[in-house]
C-alpha cells in the first residue's frame, strides 16, 4: 500500500512559552522551537505500521518554507521513504482550504492507496483533512484511532464522545485524519536524523504542482485571522483541604454533585 | 615392606589393571572438560571488542583482593563466612586432586616436593580442610533446603527455583570430601591392623574419624572401601569439573578471570564500540546491544561468572519496589540465553541473524528500571557489570527507536533546548535575580570573567524548588571568598542521563556544546551541586578544568577558617545523611559531605544502616524522572522510612534529584510535619557566621 502522509512543522507548545507579539496579531516568534505536529507523527507511525505489515511505501509531503524541511527529515529517520516539501512563495499565507488545494494537486502527481492527516494541528483549524478528501472526491474518516487493513478496504476505529469506539468499514483509497493515542510513535534520536541528512527532498511549487498560484496564499484567502489574545484568567479553581481522607470524602461530594460520578 | 594395602595403582579388577581405569577416566573427563570449555568460549569470541589487558598491576590487585581474598564476602556474614570456607577448602583440597589423579596409575605419587615436611605439613591442613568442607557443606544444604533465604527465590517470571541444582552440588562437594577422607581413612586403619607405624593424622578430622571407625573392619573390606572410594572421589571430580560449566558454579572457574578483567573505574560508561572513537560514531552501522553477540566479551563472562547468589538483587532498588528488574537475572538469563544458542553438541545451531534480545530475553520495562546507581556492582563478589549492559541494551533500543513515550518528551526538549523540560535557554540562569547584590553571581555568557565555574546544570537552574539549591550554593561559594560565574544561556544540560538512557548522540552533541563554552569561560576550575553533573564533567566529558563537588569546597573553607559555621541550635533536630549514588558509590565522595555537616557545631547526626557504599537509591535522577515505571512503591518512600527508623527527623543530601524524590516521598510516606529534607548547602547557608 502506498500511503502519503501531510505532515506540518509547528511551534512546539510545550517547549515554548507562547507570547504575544506587540501588535497583537500574532504571536511572538523570536525565541520559538519548532516540531512535527504531533497528530501528524502518529499518522507517520501508522503508516509505518501498516507497510511493516502489508508492505509499500510512506511518502511524507508538508507545505512550508524552507525550513519545513527539517520535519520531513525528521519522519524520514522514523522511517517514510520519501518527503515531498511544497514550497513557493505564492502558498504563503494560504487558509485551510488553499493549503488543501495545494495538498490535492500534490496527491494527484501521484498514485496513493491511502492518504493519512493528523485530527488537527497545534496551530491549525482542524479542516485540512476533510477538505481535501472532499476536492479528491474519497471518502473520509476524521479523529481515526484504530486502522485494521483489509482487502480493498480498511476497518476503521473512530473515538465519539464519551470515550466509545465507532467502528467502520471505508473503501480504499480515501483520506483519514489520524488522532493521537492510535499508536506510540517511535524515537527518533540525533543519530537517525543524521543518517538521513544528505538524502535528496524534492521541492515543489505552484508551476511543477499545475496550481493556479492565484487560487492559493494570502489573496485567495477566505479566512483570514482578526486578532490573538491571551483570555483572562478565571475564577473556579478551588483548593481542597484538610487530611487526605477529609479531601477525598469531599472531592467524591463534588464529583457528584457536579454528575461526574453515577 | 609390604603396603598395608594395594594402592590403586597396583590394584587389578578381575586381572584388569585398576590404573587403566585411573588413567582412562581423567583422560576422559579433561577431554570432556576442554571441548565444553571450547564451546562456552565460542559466544566471547564472537563477542564484541573490549580492551581490558592493561593495567595489570591493578587488575593483580583486584585478584588478590577480591578473589583470592574474598574481600567482599563478609558484607552478608553467614553466607559470606561459608563461601570463604569452601572457597580455602577448594584452595587447599586442589593439590590433593590433583595428586590423587596420578596416584591411581602411579605407585607412591606425591606432589613435587611434597614427599618431606612440606607433605606432612599440608597433610594436616588438608585434613582439617577436608573436615570443615564437609562441615560447611552440611550446613550450606541445610540453609539453602531448609532455611531458605529469600534472596534465592526464583520469582516465576524469571523461570524455575535453582535450590535442587544447588543442593546437587553440595552432594557433590560432600561425596569428594567424604571419599578421599575414607581413601586415607581405610589405609590408616589397615596400617594399624598390621602393626606398621600408622602415619600421623591431625586428630577431630574426617579421615581420623574414618581410621577410628574402621579399626575393627576386616582387611578385605578395608580394601574395598580403599579402592572404592577412591574411584568414587575419581568420578566425581572428573564429572563435577565437567558439571562445572552446566550452570551457575561455571564461577568456580570463571570468577578468577572475570574479576582479573572487572572493571577498574567507577562512575564511566563504556563507549558505544571499544575502538570507535566518539568522532567516527556516525559510521556505525549499529548502536548497543540488539543481539547477544552485541555484547563484549567480558559481558558474556560476566554471564557465565554469575554464582546466583542474589546479592545484586538483594541490593537493587527497582527489585526491592518491585519494577520488573533483578539484576540476577539479567545475568542468568543471558547465560541461558547462551547456553541454548551454543549448545555443545550441534555447533550449527547458534541462532544468530535477527534475534532480538529485548522482547524475548529482556523486557523493555526491565531495562529501563535502571537508576544506574550501581548497588549491584558494589556487592557482586565475582565483579559482575550491570550499568554497562543496561545501557547498552537502552543504546539499542533507541537506535531502534524504541523509547517509552513519557522518555520521548524530555530527550527532544534536551535536543531543543538543552534542558529536559523545554525551558527557555535565556532563562537559564534566572535563579540568580533572586539573591541579594552582596551575593551577585557573574554570567561568563554576558562577556564576565571569573576563575571558577558554577555548573548549576537543568534541574538546579529551572526548578522552583531546586533553584534554592543553586542560590544556596551560590552563597557559601561568596562567603568562602571564592570568585566565581555561571554559563548562563551557553550551560546546557550535562547529559549525564541522556548517556545512560542510550541517547549517545544527544549526549554527544550537549558534551561538545558544554565543552566549548567552558572552555571558552576561562574558568580555572569547576564547581558543581550536583553529582550527576558532577560525574559528567569528571566522568565522561574530557579536557576540562578540575571539578568539585560543593562538598569538598566546603569542607576545605571550613578548614582554612574562610567559612564559619554557626552551632546548630537546639531544637530536637536529628540529621541523617543521605549518600547520592553518583557521589558516593560512583566517586568515593562520602566524607567530605559528613565533615561539612560535622563542621556545623552541635550537629546531631546519626547513620542509617544503608549508607556509604550501601546506600539506596532515592529513585534516580534526570530522565527517570520522567519515566513512568511499573512498581508498587517509590524507592524515596523507602529510603525516608530507613531514614526514620534512625530517629532522624532530617534527611540532609547533596544533590537536587535526591532533594526531589525525599521530598515527595515524604508527602507520600505521610511523614510531612515529622520528616524534612534538605539540601547540604542549604544547610551550610543556614548556619554562617553572620
């Protein structure tokens, strides 16, 4: 099965304190450090997982800059065989459905079974996935935790409210958002990343993509964002106290009172 | 004149010559015994390199010491009394087997020059040995079938209980002792029967309490025993030396190597492969052990040395809070593992290719259990290395990508950021703002000059908490008048667990990032609080200015009168001191910190009965904070109750991970209000002079 994996390179947030810069539109960059969107990393272990298994290849593809580069890199020492950077000045500034037009045109330069996304990005919106799903016309699965491989077909597992399991059957190819928790992603140490340093990435951009550059980046936005800000703090976090069996006997209290606990 | 009886030389079964037997069974038995030996040796030869022949001089040391001496084996007194017993008994009863050998096809053999009073002389004592051989090997069998203690227990996982292996041997050893006691026993007897002059034996000994017994026995059957029970101590010598390499008492042989080639250093690590040097890293095309001929050889000896005894075990804090680890059988497993893949009779058997050590012989939990606070290797008699081989197996399980998630976290943060939680590097040094101008600390990355180094390293320079530590420190070093920076933003982590959690990469790059700027900084010498880093900078880093524990400056202020101490005061306080692994074990620091507590007059202190180079592990430090273990208690929650079962009320240590883990496990134990801990230059702090 060959599978295509869209990955982004997002600023970390736990490794990062996250300010706002002074204009209040953005937040501030200067001291950021960056990683592969960690929904996007379970996605890269799934396929992994599935070619380990069926056999075929993982192609890991992102939209970004330059430096972009470096998280493909880092899935390629997990283990995809090949990356794929779309990179052009006109991407920029492109909203959810931009940066899934430029996603489709780079499905359709190839042939893939299987199309993996992660659930959401840290700095994301959560729609890519099914947006492109929708302009590849395949059908789509979101939040997947579970893929079993089948003839033809796929047996997905889907988390719904609650914490149930929804399981499904979706025909081959077809796109998937893939939502942490669905594996443990495996390390990737200095070592693999240098092992995979010199190898060649291909880039790409609007005119190799036959991508109509007006279509996508900032102009043809649709969504654009107004403004970031830091909520006030609110009350409501309470203190319990006393010995450990009196904060016990009234966290229960609470926990029923408020219908957490039957 | 006429023998009192036929030796076994002169004997004959049936017109057979009894020393054609004699002869045919040692040839037979040492040609078992050296192709077993060539086949046990087939695993270490494929093994991987190890230099360890130099230094000779010390590893002589070590011999006489550890092995011909037994130096370690009182630190379990019953046990330890036993072994060294029959450890002299084997000593001494050698010569005799070995004389025993000839005498059966050769008429009045003895030992070069042992035909005069060197014969009688050892005679004596080897009689004596023969007795409390057999005497320890009666109490040996009792103890391990009867009282067993529980440091032999075989938990099931780790497969089937030893005790019937271990009482055959004792058989064995009590059938030698008894027949050759019955050999001379028989022929004493007889001697007296014909009126010869009975040669001398030491009275209270088995052969004379055989001669004793037999004095009445008629000649013929004298002579029975005497032929029997030579050829029964002929046997079972010949197959007790080929039972040898069988099993655990494979030490009996191996153990003289093995601590001949033990390790001469605390606190290193081993590189990643002997002969690659940290510059050619990159072109290995594998990291650690994955397979077991991954191992060195000298791990594969260890394997073979190990005698079963559970004191590693015995010792080792994840087995006593019950993580999946016992250090035992981490050796005994790999000799099983061994022994199945090299089996002596089909050498095309070995299973090499992709066999995977981990998920089969070891788990991954069990390997990641490791504080690598070297309990084990304190206490192991035959000089078995256990940090070595966890971090080998952990180098290769993260080449492979295999590293728990709650691990995955703090190694990419330490990569990012240099420091485990993925602070801000500017903000490394933010603990100084803190303290009073008086106390002002220099920032060599701000361009500030100063002849020593405070290394704070992650935890003391980020953690609210541990930041007192750093301020503390930062104070004695002002007040012992001694000039002094900080790295600032260019510190970062020492990587002293990245190294041992097998991200030797990682540790690599922070090592040569470090280097640099403390190279860089000018300082003259270097200053740490913390052991961990403090056995980095002496351990694994290279060509840096001399380090020091903030102990060892202390106790040297104090002594040329440029730290003054105030009495503590009176307020029921007890102190216990609390040894860090990689102060003490690991660097032989225990008194320094003693003195410096001693220095404060007053001071009530008392020892707990686990210190110095017992002391127990408080749960480990840097990424095992992170790591989320399997077991059903802390060790912290441990070492606080040994700390309040001395009657001491504070728990002083000398380094910031230990500070952590006492002070939630005293809120775990319950003991808040009753138990406090505290750091050793908070202490000092806390009682200078004004």
């Amino acid at each position: 099965m060959d599978i295509l994996v869209c990955v982004k390179r997002v600023p970390d947030t736990s490794e990062n304190e996250i300010e706002l810069n002074r204009a209040g539109n953005d937040i501030n960059r200067d001291d950021l450090v960056y990683s592969v969107n960690e929904w996007d990393n379970y996605a890269v272990e799934e396929a992994l997982r599935i070619v380990e298994n069926a056999g075929g290849s993982v192609t890991v593809v992102t939209v970004g800059d330059e430096e972009a580069e470096e998280v493909l890199r880092r899935e390629m020492a997990m283990g995809a065989d090949k990356g794929l950077l779309l990179c052009d000045e006109a991407f920029e500034g492109s909203d959810g459905m931009g940066l899934a037009r430029i996603l489709k045109a780079a499905v359709e330069k190839g042939k893939y079974d299987l199309i993996l996304t992660g659930a959401q990005a840290d700095d994301g919106a959560g729609q890519v996935g099914g947006m492109l799903a929708a302009m590849l016309d395949l059908p789509f699965a979101s939040l997947v935790n579970l893929i079993e491989v089948g003839e033809g077909k796929l047996k997905v597992g889907r988390e719904i409210e609650g914490g149930n399991q929804e399981m499904n059957a979706i025909s081959l190819p077809c796109v998937l958002s893939i939502q942490t928790g669905i594996n443990e992603p495996r390390y990737v140490g200095i070592r693999g990343i240098r092992k995979v340093a010199s190898v060649e990435i291909p880039r790409l951009g609007a005119g190799d993509l036959g991508l109509d550059a007006g279509k996508v980046g900032a102009a043809a936005a649709k969504v654009k964002r107004l403004d970031y800000f830091v909520p006030e703090m609110g009350a409501g976090a309470e203190i319990l106290e006393g010995s450990t069996d009196e904060i016990i006997a009234k966290l229960l209290e609470l926990l029923k009172a408020k219908g957490g606990l039957k | 004149m006429e023998p009192a009886l036929l030796s076994p030389a002169a004997f004959k079964f049936f017109h057979v010559p009894a020393a054609f037997f004699a002869f045919l069974i040692p040839l037979i038995g040492i040609g078992a015994f050296l192709f077993i030996m060539k086949r046990r040796l087939d695993p270490l030869l494929k093994a991987a390199p190890d230099p360890r022949f130099g230094r000779i001089a010390q590893r002589v040391y070590q011999v006489l010491k550890i092995w011909l001496a037994q130096w370690r084996h009182p630190r379990y007194m019953t046990a330890g009394v036993l072994h060294i017993l029959l450890f002299a008994g084997f000593l001494i009863l050698g010569a005799r087997s070995l004389e025993l050998m000839f005498v059966g096809f050769w008429e009045g053999f003895t030992l070069p020059g042992f035909d005069g009073p060197l014969g009688h002389a050892y005679k004596v004592i080897k009689d004596y040995a023969t007795t409390w051989v057999f005497f320890v090997v009666l109490i040996a069998a009792v103890r391990r079938g009867l009282f067993k203690p529980d440091r032999y227990a075989v938990p099931k996982r780790y497969g089937k209980d030893h005790t019937l292996e271990a009482i055959f041997v004792l058989g064995l050893i009590g059938t030698l002792v008894v027949s050759e006691s019955l050999f001379d026993g028989s022929l004493l007897a007889a001697q007296i029967q014909q009126g010869h002059k009975a040669e001398f034996v030491a009275p209270a000994t088995l052969a004379w309490f055989f001669r004793n017994l037999l004095a009445d026995r008629p000649m013929a059957s004298l002579q029975s025993l005497h032929i029997g029970s030579y050829f029964v101590h002929h046997l079972t010598f010949f197959f007790f030396l080929c039972f040898l390499p069988m099993g655990k008492h494979f030490h009996v042989i191996t153990s003289l190597f093995n601590v001949f080639f033990m390790r001469l250093e605390r606190g290193n690590i081993k590189p990643v492969r002997h002969g690659v040097s940290d510059a050619q890293l990159d072109e290995l095309e594998s990291f650690g052990v994955k397979r077991f001929e991954d191992f060195t050889w000298k791990h594969v000896l260890d394997f073979y040395s190990c005698a079963d005894c559970g004191r590693c075990s015995d010792n080792c804090p994840a087995n006593a809070v019950g993580r999946p680890l016992s250090p035992r059988f981490i050796s005994i497993k790999g000799r099983d593992y061994a022994f199945a893949n090299y089996p002596l009779l089909d050498p095309d058997v070995v299973k090499e290719a992709d066999y995977q050590l981990i998920g089969t012989v070891y788990s991954e939990d069990e390997i990641w259990s490791c504080t690598t606070c070297g309990a084990c290797e304190q206490e192991c008699p035959v000089g078995i290395e256990y940090i070595d081989k966890i971090v080998d197996l952990r180098r290769g399980m993260v080449d492979s990508g295999n590293v728990p998630q709650s691990l995955q976290k703090p190694l990419g943060a330490m990569e990012k950021r240099g420091n485990p939680w993925g602070k801000m590097e500017k903000k490394r040094a933010e603990w100084t703002k803190a303290l009073a101008p008086e106390f002002r600390v220099k920032d060599f990355s701000a361009g500030e000059t100063a002849e020593t180094l405070y290394f704070a390293d992650s935890i003391t320079s980020y953690d609210d908490r541990m930041q007192a530590i750093a301020q503390a420190t930062a104070r004695v070093l002002h007040r012992a008048g001694i000039d002094f920076g900080v790295l600032g933003k260019d510190e970062k982590d020492s990587g002293h667990e990245a190294r041992r959690f097998g991200e030797e990469m990682l540790f690599q790059n922070l090592k040569a990032s470090n280097t640099e700027a403390i190279l860089a900084s000018g300082a003259r010498r270097i200053v740490t609080a913390d052991p961990h880093a403090f056995n980095a900078l002496k351990k694994d880093y290279q060509g840096l200015p001399p380090v020091e524990h903030i102990s060892q400056v202390i106790v040297r202020a104090v002594k040329e009168g440029r730290l003054r101490l105030k009495p503590a005061e009176r307020d029921g306080k007890v102190y216990t001191y609390h040894d860090p692994c990689y102060l003490g074990r690991h660097n032989d620091l225990y008194d320094d910190p003693r003195q410096a507590l001693d220095a404060i007059p007053g001071l009530q202190r008392v020892e707990m009965l686990r210190s110095r180079d017992r002391s127990f592990c408080c749960g480990g430090g840097g990424l095992m904070l992170f790591y989320e273990p399997e077991e059903e208690q802390r060790m912290g929650v441990l070492r606080v109750q040994m700390a309040a079962k001395t009657g001491a009320n504070v728990i002083v240590t000398a380094c910031p991970f230990c500070l952590v883990n006492m002070e939630d496990a005293i809120k775990v134990a319950g003991l808040e209000g009753k138990m406090a801990a505290i750091d050793l230059a908070e202490l000092i702090v806390g009682h200078l002079v004004d």
